[in-house]
C-alpha cells in the first residue's frame, strides 16, 4: 500500500510539473514574433502561391524562401529576387506584414504515448507558436483524446482555449478507436473553410499513416484535398510512426510540406526545433503583388542570381470594372446644378486608358445605351422640361459594368420655349385629326370592296397583353415583339449582364417591367427571350438563359401557360398561341394576342346595290284542275 501510494504520489508531481511549464509558454506565446534566422545569402528552397481574386485591380500572393537550413531568409528584399510573368520582367511589391494563418494541430496518438510524451508535444508546441497574431491568426487543436470528429474543429485565437484544449491533450489517455485518417480528412475540411491566406496542418502521429487508411480516407485522397485547397501538410513522426516514404509521399506533395522524426519524444527542445522547421514556411512567409495585366491566363516565374531555386506559378486576371472620371461639355467640366439652356452633348471621360463597350447613360432614371465613341449623350431641354434632372452614367469594358457618376442639371425657365412646345403639340395634335379623317375616309371606301371581293386579311401584330390582377399597377401593359432579334425581358436587365459576362447577351434590346413594390418583389432581373419569326410570324418564348456565358435558370415562378397547363419554355424555345399565359411573376401575368381575321362575305353582307338588276324569278304557270 505504501508503494502504491508513494508511486501515486510521483504520478502526480510529474502531472503538476508539466501543466506548470505548458501553462506559462500558452499564456506568454501570443502577440510576439519569432526571432530572425541568420541569412545564409542562398535560397536552397522557394515556392509562390497566388491568392488574387479574378477580379482584382493587380495580382498577389504568397513566397516562401528558405535557406539551406529551413529556415526563412530575412531579410528579403524583393529587388533581390528576379521576377518574370510570361517571359516579361516585372516588379514585385512586398506588402507589409506576413500573411495571416489558419492552423489545425492534430494528435493521432494511440495509447502507447505515454503522459509525459503528451507532455513534452503540449509544451514544444506551445514554444512552436510564439509567432501566432490573436488579430490575424487562428489555431485548433485536435487529439484522438476526444471522441468527437475532428470536422467539427473549433479555431480560435484565445490563449485560455488553446491551454485547455492542450491540457486536454496530456490528461486525457488517447482512444485507439479515434486513430484513422478519416479524422485527418475531417480536420483538413475544417481548415479548407477557414478564410486565411496560408493553412496548414500540423500532425504528430505515433502510429503507421498506411496503417490508419480506410475505403473513405485514404493517403492519395488527403494528398490531393490538401494540393487543391493549397493546405501546407507537416507532419512529426514519433518511434513507431514506421520508415521513410509513407509519410513523405503525403506531405511533400502539399505547399511547402515536410517531415521531421523526432525518435527521442521526451526530449522538448528537439520537438520544439522540429516543430519550427516545420512551421517556419508559414511564419516566414511574404505577401507580395504585382502591377495591373491584361485578363486572361499569366505564368509567374521567381529565381534569384546565384541560388538554384525557381518558383512559378499560373493564376488568371479577369477584365476589372472601369470608373468615369468626370463629365465633360463643350465649354468645360459639367459641375453639379449645371444650367443648360440649349442642347447639349455630354460626354464620359474614364479614369484610365481601356477598351469600351458602350456607356449607359440615366435621366432621370431612364436609361439610355450608347454603343459607339464618342459615348456622348445629347441633352435637350425642350424634352426634359424646366427643373432639375438627375444625370448618372456607367461605363461597360469587356463586358463589366463599372461604377456609376452621378451629377446634376438645371433646365432654367424660358418663356418663349413653353410657347413653342404648346404650339408643337397642337400642331401634333392637328396632325392626328387629320390622319384619322384620312383613315375614315379610306376606310369607309374601302369597305364595301372588302365585302364584295371578300379574302382581304386584317393583320393584328402579336403582343403580350398585361392580366390586371388584384389592381396592382405594372407597367407596360403591353410588350411587343421585335420584327428582328430577340428582346430581354425582366426587372431591369442590364444588371444580368455582369452575372452573364457575353457581349451577345448584353447586347440584345431589353424589356424593363416595373410596378408596385407586392407587384414586382419576386420578379427576376432576367427572366426570359422573346422573339418572332419574320418567314411564318410564329412567336416564341424562352425562359432563362442557355448560353453563351454564364446559363441562367428561371425562378419557379415564371412559366409559360397553355390551355391552363405550365409548359417547359426552360430547355428549348416555346412556340405561343393565341390566349397563352406568360406568368413573369406571382402578380404578373401577360395574355399572348395574335389575330388574322378575314372579313368573308355572308348571306347578310351580300345586298343588292342600288344599280344592280335584281333578279328575275322563274315563271311559273298555273295549272286549273
């Protein structure tokens, strides 16, 4: 009993002594920066990751340069590097400050570790992530000592947690069940969802990788996750992790991965120094850019004179959207509240040199595209009336539309421009008397012709007529279609041409339907073509987008009626008929009207004229019985 209890008694001071020394590394670790390794001048090793958006004004990303020590080189300066995107030399920009890191620390211990090799990982990791940022940075901790999944890991940036969750790691006797690289696959799921610029995986393992695959989780499924989603994989081998090449095969096919064997597991600062090498591509690590290019497909190729390494990378640039920098006019810059008493061309002026799609020019929220330079729109006072107007335009450049510039103008009061607007509109008005007298006139000739020779046909053209439903207020109440090409119909469409990214699309005439705010709030901004057919005047309806571009789908709401059944007008174009339904959205409908009527004579229109002979009945004579 004695020697149980003095062996209890020892357990114990060996427990307390190491939550002693993992306490004060956790605690004093965060905020500080790791020391600067001595430079050997040559990078025995340098990778490069792009992280830019498509989008975005210039390209940037992450170089890693290690000297033949594995440690970074600092300092780096970039005029030190040669820096080449598809053969052409080019500058690099460092940014300030590393890149921010997201870290998942995985034990896939069985029980064979032993408390105090727990022990001595808890604490040379603690001393590994001195260099953690609590603004920037997070970190998760995950051992087989848990049954929970390892997707279901928690990063976070406070010391308390990562203590707790480390002394977890030493308390608690690991889980034989819990050692599969399933839980490896779930851990890398975790950190591929975390918004950093660097990821990495920090394994320590006791047992055979090979040993711990299954049907759902094997090595070449983790080595490709971790290569796509660019997750850095390290991984510290302890005694009975097996020999070389399992482990080497996972890890040195990720970003910047790499093996350390730490076959002494009780000897913390061995541990720790591995632990460094290990993380010293994410803490030494630089973000970098690099001047505007063109869109489409780019090569980056860094070297330095000297050193063997060469790193390249490919990452795509899209078109970026192009802002105006000011209005111009004739007599100058067009400032706020700008007086215009006569017509005027207003013309775009862009903020930097690019190729032009058209300009989309609004008065007063109307919208106007002008498709050919100098991109100017002609403002006319006698059409916009006294008072002010509200002026905005956007340019579009390969297909993106660019931000809007707004201002202002003032049409001044002017006597003499009302009175010629009141004597052209009753001078317009005359005109239209006098057209329907003409019409009368030729319509009352010409009907008695139509009766006697029968066959002339009166040609309605095909429209799409609006259904009032519930007196909600939609406008226009009728939508005709185009005699040529098709026409886009929905809630203001040109704001799917972004989406779309086709010049044909953005391209085509657009239809805007507006209306009352229960009217139009499930109404999409792109719902359809519509388009006649000019050889057999059939009318057709396709809802969506196929292509090209980017597709476009229909919202369950919009369909296409026919005898009171929906239609399939998404996959191909649907062919309407007089009386079809088109639902656009819950509270609008359109009813389809086309009508060839033929005027045929009939018993009743077939009346004597004043000079035609009637006709003489057949005689008949009376026979006398």
């Amino acid at each position: 009993m004695a020697a149980r209890r003095e062996a209890s008694w020892v357990c114990l001071r060996v427990l307390i002594g190491l939550l002693a020394s993992l306490v004060l590394p956790v605690t004093l670790a965060f905020g500080q920066q790791l020391a600067p390794a001595q430079s050997l001048g040559v990078i025995a090793r340098m990778s490069v990751r792009m992280t830019n958006q498509p989008a975005a004004r210039t390209a940037s990303g992450v170089l890693v340069a290690l000297d033949r020590d594995g440690r970074p080189l600092d300092p780096l300066e970039p005029t030190a590097l040669e820096a080449s995107v598809d053969g052409s030399p080019t500058n690099l920009t460092f940014v300030p400050g590393r890149p921010s890191i997201a870290l998942a620390a995985a034990f896939m211990l069985d029980s064979a570790a032993s408390p105090q090799v727990r022990g001595t990982l808890a604490n040379a990791l603690a001393d590994g992530l001195k260099g953690i940022d609590v603004n920037r940075d997070a970190v998760a901790i995950v051992s087989t000592s848990d049954s929970l999944a390892w997707e279901q890991a928690t990063f976070t940036s406070s010391a308390d947690a990562l203590q707790t969750s480390l002394n977890q790691v030493i308390l608690q006797e690991p889980l034989d069940a819990m050692v599969s690289l399933e839980q490896v696959a779930g851990g890398l799921r975790a950190l591929a969802s975390q918004q950093r610029e660097t990821r990495v995986v920090l394994l320590f393992t006791n047992r055979p990788l090979a040993s711990a695959a299954s049907a759902a989780a094997t090595l070449g499924t983790l080595r490709s996750f971790a290569s796509d989603n660019g997750v850095q994989l390290s991984v510290v081998a302890l005694a009975g992790a097996g020999g070389q090449g399992v482990a080497e095969a996972l890890a040195e096919a990720t970003p910047n991965g790499r093996v350390e064997y730490a076959l002494n597991a009780t000897n913390r600062t061995d541990v720790a120094r591995r632990i460094d090498l290990l993380l010293a591509p994410v803490f030494g690590a630089h973000h970098f850019e690099l001047p505007s290019l063109p869109a489409g497909n780019h090569t980056l190729s860094l070297g330095r004179p000297g050193s063997p390494a060469l790193a390249t990378a490919s990452f795509v640039t899209s078109s970026r959207p192009v802002q105006i920098d000011s209005f111009l006019t004739t007599a100058g810059p067009l400032t706020a509240a700008y007086e215009i008493s006569q017509p005027t061309w207003v013309q775009a002026r862009a903020n930097e040199a690019a190729p032009i799609d058209g300009v989309e020019w609004t008065v007063d929220g109307r919208a106007t595209y002008v498709t050919s330079p100098p991109w100017a729109l002609l403002l006319d006072p006698e059409q916009l009336g006294e008072g002010r107007h509200d002026l905005a335009a956007r340019i579009i450049s390969e297909g993106r539309a660019g931000p809007f510039l707004t201002s202002s103008i003032v049409v001044p009061t002017d006597v003499l421009r009302t009175v010629r607007t009141v004597v052209r509109s009753w001078g317009l008005i005359g005109l239209l008397l006098i057209a329907n007298a003409i019409v009368l006139v030729l319509f009352v000739r010409t009907g008695s012709a139509a009766r006697t020779y029968g066959g002339a046909v009166t040609e309605f053209l095909p429209t799409l007529r609006l259904n009032q439903l519930g007196g909600k207020y939609v406008a226009p109440e009728l939508l005709h279609f185009p005699a040529r090409g098709k026409l886009r119909v929905g809630y203001h469409p040109p704001y799917m041409d972004n989406q779309v990214g086709s010049r044909e699309f953005s391209k085509l005439p657009y239809q805007d339907v507006r209306g009352d705010d229960d009217a139009v709030k499930d109404l999409s901004r792109h719902v359809g073509c519509i388009w006649r057919d000019p050889r057999t005047n059939d009318c057709f309806i396709q809802l969506g987008w196929p292509g090209p571009g980017e597709k476009i789908r229909p919202k369950l709401q919009s369909q296409v009626f026919h005898f009171g059944r929906p239609q399939d007008a998404a996959v191909q174009p649907f062919r309407l008929a007089h009386h079809d339904i088109v639902r656009l959205a819950s509270g609008i409908e359109f009813v389809f009207y086309q009508v060839g009527l033929r005027d045929k004579a009939t018993p009743e229109s077939k009346k004597i004229g004043p000079f035609e002979d009637r006709p003489v009945p057949s005689s008949t004579i009376a026979k006398l019985n």
